[in-house]
C-alpha cells in the first residue's frame, strides 16, 4: 500500500512538473487538479496491466459440440500509442473456430480491452489478442482484424486526417483462404 501511494504522489509531480514545463501557470484555478485527473486518466487507461487475460477466459469456457465460425465484430477498442503516448482508437473484428469448447461471447470484448488498456502498438495488440485465445481455447482457427486511426499521424507528424491502420493476424483454418475470405467477407458486411 506504501509503495502504491508512493507511486501515486510520484505521478501526480511528474505530471505537474510537465504541465509547468510547458510554460503554464500550474497554480492556475482550471490546473490545480490536473495533475490529479491525468493520473487518474493513466491509471485507468493502462489498467490491463493488471488483468491476467487468459483467466477471464477460462472463467467462461463451456463445451459444446459447434465447429462452425463464431464472430465479434466491431468491438470497440481504444488504446495509448507508446511511442508518444497518444490515443489510438477504432474498432476489432474476432473470431475463432471452436474445437469442443466455446466462450462466453462477452469475454472477447475484454480481451481486447485487457490488451487495449497497455501502452501498445497495434501489431503487438492483434497478435496479442489473437495468441490469448489461440492459447486458452485451443481453436481450429483465429483471426483478428483491428481497424485503428492514430492520434499521432493525426495531430501530428503527417497530420494525416482520415488515414485507417489495419492489422491482421490468423491462425489454424483461418490460414486457409476460403476460410480467411469468409471472415473478411462477414466482417464487411453489414448483417443487422
């Protein structure tokens, strides 16, 4: 408990110490408290640390005799960048090909989250997520597909607006073509 509040004054001047580095008043009334929201903000936006995803999986493992496609699409996802510590966000595309055992359909999602709330890039973040579910389910197949725009190439560098960064990662039947293109085909179509 020491160590943690330790931690937490730690952060809350290191914070100060930037926003005052920036030339700003830090004694300013609409400052006082940032310091203490933008740790509060960190903490929660890498709360995956803390989170052991394949448990959450187990936690929701049933048996069940389906060997066809299971799919999760448009999963919200929003994660830091670490290369400057900037906001990407968009939307992951799952899916895997059960071999006697299925998942609680809402434990996806927070693999993702779990994966999304760490200081990432996004090929680590598909492959991460992809090797979570491959390992815990043991599955015919994955695939993973995350369509992601970056803060970073948006306010600043390029400063390009509407540029999208798509990864992809498979796995098993999801190697095959036919496979991977009826993936692609059901992710891109609009079912509902």
């Amino acid at each position: 408990m020491a160590k943690k509040k330790a931690a937490w004054e730690k952060m809350l001047k290191n914070y100060k110490s930037i926003i005052g580095e920036t030339g700003e008043d830090v004694k300013r009334e609409g400052l006082l408290k940032t310091p203490e929201r933008a740790a509060k903000a960190m903490e929660f936006l890498t709360h995956g640390y803390n989170l052991d995803p394949e448990s959450i999986l187990k936690k929701a493992l049933f048996t069940e005799d389906y060997s066809e496609m299971v799919i999760v699409k448009d999963i919200e996802m929003y994660s830091l960048c670490e290369h400057h510590m900037l906001p990407f966000f968009g939307k992951a595309h799952v899916a895997y090909i059960p071999d006697g055992k299925i998942v609680g359909l809402s434990k996806i999602p927070r693999i993702v989250d779990v994966y999304a709330r760490r200081l990432q890039v996004q090929e680590r973040l598909t492959d991460q997520i992809l090797h979570c579910i491959n390992n815990t389910l043991k599955p015919r197949g994955v695939g993973v597909v995350i369509e992601a725009c970056h803060m970073c190439m948006m306010m600043r560098g390029v400063q390009k607006q509407n540029s999208v960064t798509t990864t992809s990662a498979f796995r098993g039947q999801f190697m095959k073509q036919e496979t991977r293109s009826e993936f692609l085909t059901l992710i891109g179509t609009n079912l509902h």
